[in-house]
C-alpha cells in the first residue's frame, strides 16, 4: 500500500509539472501592461473607489506563472484586509462562504437526517413522501433564488436558504435508504429482546446506517460547496463567489484563477474531512 501510493504520488507530480510547464510555454509571449496606463488622477481615484486595484497588473493575454506567483503572495500575505465593501482579504471573503454552507447544510441536516429516519421506518410514509422528492429533487438551487429574494428580502439569508435547499435532498435519501436497508436480523434480536424504539433507533438503527448518512453528508457539502459560488455571484455583497466575479470585472485574471484555486483546495479539505468521519463510523461485519 505504501508503494502504491509513493507511485501515485508521484505520477501527480509529474502531471502537476506537466500542467506548469504547458502553461509557461504557452504564456511566454504574454506582454504585460500596468493598470494605470492611459489613466488619469480622476479615473485612478474613482477606480479606488469603486474597490478597484488601478495598480494591478493587466495583461492582454492568459496570465504567466510569474504573475500568478506574484498575485498569490500578494493575496497570502494579507488575507484579512478590509478597504470597504468591495476590497476584502481572501480569508474574508472565504469566512462569509463558509459560513452561508455551513448553516445551511446544518439546518439541512436538522431536517434531512431525521425526516430520513422517519420515512426509512415506514413503507407508507416512504411511498407518500416519494413523488413530492422525486419532483423537488431535480429542481436547480438557483431556480429558488429569486423566489427566496422576493420572500426573505435578505441576500444573505437567501444564500443560506439555498444553501439549504440543494443540501437536503442528498441527504433525506441516503438516510431513508441506510434506515430501509438496516439487516432484518439485527431488527428482530432488537424486537426479540423487546428494545424500546428510541433505543433500538440509537444503538441499532443509526450505526448500521451511520456510513449511509455520511455518505449523503459529504454529497450535500460538495453541492453545497458549488452552489454558493454562483449563488454569490447573484446576490453579490461578500463571499468568494462575488470575489470570483468582483475580479472579473475588474480584469484580473491572475485573482479570478487565483480564487478558482481557492475554491477547489477548499472543496477538496471539506471532502477530506466528511471522508474521515465516514471512515470512522464504517464497520466490518
């Protein structure tokens, strides 16, 4: 196993080198120009204004890996910078994403996990619940942003609320799904043993389908991880969806690619983590 994954962690490196130097190679002739060229004080003041960097470096081609190297530095050595409400540090910005995904992926798991529970018990209720899932389910989580700015009134909010909404789906079926398929022999030495129900829901039902959830879990934070990019790049205000297009606007390419890398080594660090839970409540049989 150890070699295997030596091996393995080679290849990526390779492939890692292998995607740097194409990228060096296909950027060598990317003349660069300063953002201030052709500006006047009056342009130069309003763009600072505006939240703008008139300073940065705007090229007319694909940025090169020392620009990127350059805007990473920048970007790292002070993450926490607060200039106004349209210049704030990277770790800011990914604070009000992280925060939007996790109180909505907690009220989904409130309300996914034990409605899950419910309907896994009960044939009935699984077949009355079915179509009203089987019609929601499919529905695009930005297709309810409107809806929800028009009733909460609060962009803010309206991210959480989506947040919540692409979260529970994932959720509500890989828990009724581990809850139906809890081994009928363990049930029946439970009903043998004349287990109470809250307890024959704790110490047998929610082991068995303890990997099952998780499994879900982890599903929903990866949606819910994608979704709040584009939902902030709706509603604007914070958050590292709006930095993405707040920098598109700007034409920096270099902190647009910067916080496409910001996004993925997030996403990847919450999958790692709901992947060690899901190791933790596995069990050999």
């Amino acid at each position: 196993m150890k070699s295997m994954n030596l091996k393995a962690g080679l290849v990526s490196l390779l492939l890692l080198l292998a995607v740097l130097g194409t990228w060096h190679l296909a950027t060598l002739q990317g003349p660069a120009a300063s953002g201030t060229s052709g500006m006047t004080a009056e342009q130069l003041e309003y763009a600072r204004m505006m939240g703008k960097d008139p300073g940065a470096q705007k090229t007319t081609g694909f940025p090169t890996l020392a620009q990127m190297g350059g805007t990473v530095a920048r970007q790292l050595s002070d993450p926490f910078y607060d200039n106004g409400p349209n210049d704030k540090g990277i770790a800011i910005q990914l604070a009000h994403s992280l925060g939007r995904v996790g109180l909505g992926f907690l009220l989904a798991c409130l309300v996914a996990v034990p409605l899950g529970f419910v309907i896994g018990m009960s044939p009935l209720l699984h077949r009355a619940f079915d179509p009203f899932i089987q019609v929601l389910k499919p529905i695009s989580p930005l297709a309810w942003m409107p809806l929800a700015l028009y009733t909460i009134k609060d962009s803010s909010v309206s991210g959480v609320f989506v947040i919540f909404i692409c979260s529970v789906w994932p959720m509500l079926i890989n828990t009724a799904f581990g809850v139906a398929s809890v081994k009928r022999e363990w049930l029946n030495v439970a009903r043998t043993l004349e287990v109470r129900p809250l307890r024959k829901a704790f110490r047998v039902i929610l082991p068995a389908a303890a990997p099952t959830i998780l499994t879900g879990m982890r599903i929903s934070m990866g949606i819910a991880w994608l979704v709040i990019v584009a939902a902030e790049m709706l509603v604007g205000g914070t958050g590292i969806g709006y930095f993405v297009w707040n920098e598109w606007n700007n034409l920096s390419l270099t902190n647009v690619i910067f916080a496409i890398l910001v996004i993925g080594v997030v996403g990847m660090l919450l999958d790692l983590a709901f992947a060690q839970l899901q190791r933790l409540v596995t069990y050999v049989e």
